[in-house]
C-alpha cells in the first residue's frame, strides 16, 4: 500500500486525517501491517511455504490469507489442516490471537460450528476442520484453498499431504499455504525443491520488536548460537547432528503405518522432580513388542506439568494403549513415583526402574536395534524425533529419549527367569 513509504511525518498526519469509518478499514488492511514476507509471493504458484523462527506470525499470515481468499468470492472451499485438531481449533480458528476468529473484521467473521468442524463466511464460503492424524478424513472432499500450519510435525505428514493435494482441484487456482517450523521431513525436502513452490525462510528477528521482552530474555536468546536455535528461531532446515545415534534417514526408512499384532504394550516414563514453566518435561513412550519380534514406538504423551498431572497423562495412556506395565525411571524420584502412579490409579501395574548405567550405555543397545531394522515408529513424533537425531553421547539426554529407551529396554532386553542379569537396568 502507498501510504506505508510516506515518512513517519507525513504518515502520522494522513493516518489523523482519516474518517472512523476509514481508520477502522485499515485496521483490518493486512496490506497495510504486513511485512513483504507475509504477503503472498507473485508468480504462478501451487505451494507457498512459510518457514519461519517463533514469533515471526506465520500464523497470522495464514490467517490473514485464508481471509482474503474467502473474500475474494472466487473461492468457496477451503481446507484448515493442523496437527491435530484441538490444534486447528485453539491456533488457526478460535482461540489465538492471530486466529481467524480474532482478527476477521466485524463484517466479514464467519460462523464457527465445532460440532461440523466448519466455518461459513458471510458470502457463503466454508472452511472445514481437518487434523494430520486423521488423514483420511480428506480422502474425498474437494476444495480450492488450503492452508496447513505446522506442517512438519504432522503425525501422518505423507498421507494427510497426498489426500489433501488429491481433493484441491476445483475452483479457478487452488494453492495452499504452509506456515511451519522446519525439520528436515521428507516431505518438505520436496516441496522445497519443487517448481511450483515459493519457499519463503524468515527468522524471529524479523518480528523481534512486537514479542515480549521477558519472551526474549527467558526463550530466544538463551537459543541464539545454538543448533536449536538455528531450526528454531533462524528457521534453518538441519540436517543429521554429527555423532547422534539416530538419524533421520534411519527413522523414515523403517517408520510404519500401522502396528502389527503386538505381544506386550508398555508406557515408559522419566519423570522429571520439578515443575515450572523451566522445567523440563517428563518423557511418556507407549511402546509395544510385535508377533514378529520387533519393537514398535506407538504414542508420545510427554508432557510438562506436577506429579499428579504427569501420573494421570501416563495413567491414561496406559488404559488407552490396554497396556501391560507402567515402567518408570525412580532415580530422582525413588517410591514417590510410584506412590504419585498408585494415587492416580491403584490398579497399574508398576515396575520400577533404576538407572546404575550411564546414559550412553543404555542408550547405545536401543539404537543398535534401529540400526539392525527392528524398531518401527507408528506415524511420526516430532518433537520425540528431534531428540533422538540431535542427542549426542555425553551430553544430558532428554526426556522423550529417556524414556523411550526405558520402553524399548523392558520391552526388549528383559532378562528371562535363569539368565545373566540385564545390564541396563536393575529394580
């Protein structure tokens, strides 16, 4: 928009000249906000990826451009897909500030449905619901827009990604905008390689004056010269850390669908002492052994929070999963774990780990058996995922790592009645 060059002088003095009825337009003329990042790119493009830092307001830019799409009235269908969908509904559609709810203006909002996942505009355009571990719910919907936030943490991230390229095929130029923190996915290889993307990278500094100081003090610079720092608030796209014992080819190549008919279910926790907004979070892997022998990693329930609210998570992912044993790392925690487990629910079965080993040296066993093919991720785990390729031996192994290994170790290498004791572990 023109008046955005004018001088501050000159700005301050047009923008005091303008009716109520004016300011309040430009109020919601994102044309006028945004940074040249934010606007759709020029060209003919099918996928317009937006790979940014924290904070940058990627999700502002794909709710912004939905909106202009839906105003446009030359598209009708338009597809809202999100990790999951609690994730579609507190980030893209409801709740955050940058929602479509939250910014769209007084005279264009549209009517939000939960029980139908949809949205309807004012001129009769409709936006559905859809999450990336259900993907085949957009097997057979059709629609002429898309716009997919988080893209690289999608559990399903192929299949939601093929059937919702399959159905985008009315209306005079269907394109989808992706906003997403990278990781180096298959997937969004890809697309940033193809001819009809327009890959757009742009760091948290770019919006640095419009995030909270305390944000920036406690979160991004800590991060700053960091490899988490670069994928985080550079937006860079990693590759595997040197010396990490998993990598991500290895997780790709052996990643399933679905699990076999399985022998024994377990929930593996590493419980973390504290609780805060700086504590770490306490690592939750359900993990079962297949028919064939082979270990298959089936949930990631990790999650930040009290004893109490750690047990019930785990608790729950237990009955869920028809578990057969609770195993939990008791090192910091000795029987306060299992009394916090028992609180919660008195019928789980329980055993307690204790760790007399280093880290390396339970860890390394566990990754042998990736490297051997006999490990299985069901979907993909993001943030599990992130550890596992990033960790190296000596350094303070993570959480969701932990406690994975514990699920794989009891599942695994648990020692039968007569045997050599197992080395990993004793209880």
């Amino acid at each position: 928009m023109w008046a955005r060059a004018l001088p501050p002088r000159a700005l301050a003095k047009w923008l005091s000249s303008l009716s109520d009825e004016e300011a309040q337009a430009l109020l919601y003329d994102w044309s006028f906000q945004a940074r040249e990042a934010q606007l759709p790119p020029d060209g003919d493009w099918f996928v317009w990826m937006l790979r940014s830092g924290r904070g940058f307001g990627k999700t502002r830019t794909g709710a912004e451009w939905v909106i202009s799409r839906a105003k446009s009235e030359q598209f009708q269908r338009i597809a809202l897909v999100g990790q999951t969908k609690a994730d579609v509904r507190d980030t893209m559609v409801e709740v955050g500030d940058s929602s479509i709810m939250r910014i769209s203006p007084p005279w264009f909002r549209p009517v939000y449905e939960p029980s139908k996942r949809r949205l309807t505009w004012p001129n009769g355009c409709i936006g559905i619901i859809y999450s990336g571990d259900e993907p085949d719910q957009l097997r057979g919907p059709q629609h002429d827009t898309a716009w997919c936030d988080e893209l690289a943490k999608f559990r399903y991230a192929e299949e939601t990604w093929s059937n919702l390229t399959l159905g985008l095929r009315v209306g005079p130029k269907p394109q989808i905008c992706i906003t997403t923190t990278p990781r180096p996915i298959p997937l969004l290889r890809r697309l940033m390689k193809s001819p009809t993307t327009r890959d757009v990278q742009r760091p948290t500094d770019d919006n640095i004056q419009n995030l909270s100081p305390v944000y920036i003090r406690e979160v991004i610079d800590p991060m700053r010269g960091t490899r988490l720092g670069r994928q985080e608030i550079e937006a860079q796209l990693l590759e595997d850390t040197p010396g990490a014992l998993w990598t991500l080819q290895t997780l790709d190549a052996l990643r399933v669908k679905a699990a076999p008919d399985l022998a024994r279910v377990v929930v593996a926790v590493d419980p973390e002492a504290t609780s805060g907004e700086r504590s770490a979070e306490t690592g939750i892997i359900v993990g079962g052994i297949g028919t064939d022998g082979h270990g298959y990693i089936l949930d990631d329930d990790s999650v930040r929070g009290r004893p109490l609210e750690w047990a019930s998570t785990a608790v729950k992912a237990y009955h869920a999963h028809k578990a057969d044993r609770l195993v939990a790392e008791t090192n910091q925690g000795g029987e306060m774990v299992e009394q916090t487990v028992h609180t919660v629910d008195s019928t789980v079965a329980y055993r307690g780990v204790h760790a007399s080993r280093g880290k390396q040296a339970r860890a390394e066993p566990v990754a042998a058996l990736y490297e051997q093919g006999r490990v299985h991720h069901v979907g993909t785990f993001p943030e599990l995922e992130d550890q596992l390729c990033t960790w190296v031996p000596g350094g303070k192994s993570p959480d969701r790592l932990d406690a994975l290994v514990w699920a794989m170790t009891d599942l695994m290498f648990k020692p039968v009645v007569g045997s050599v004791p197992n080395p990993f572990y004793d209880s």
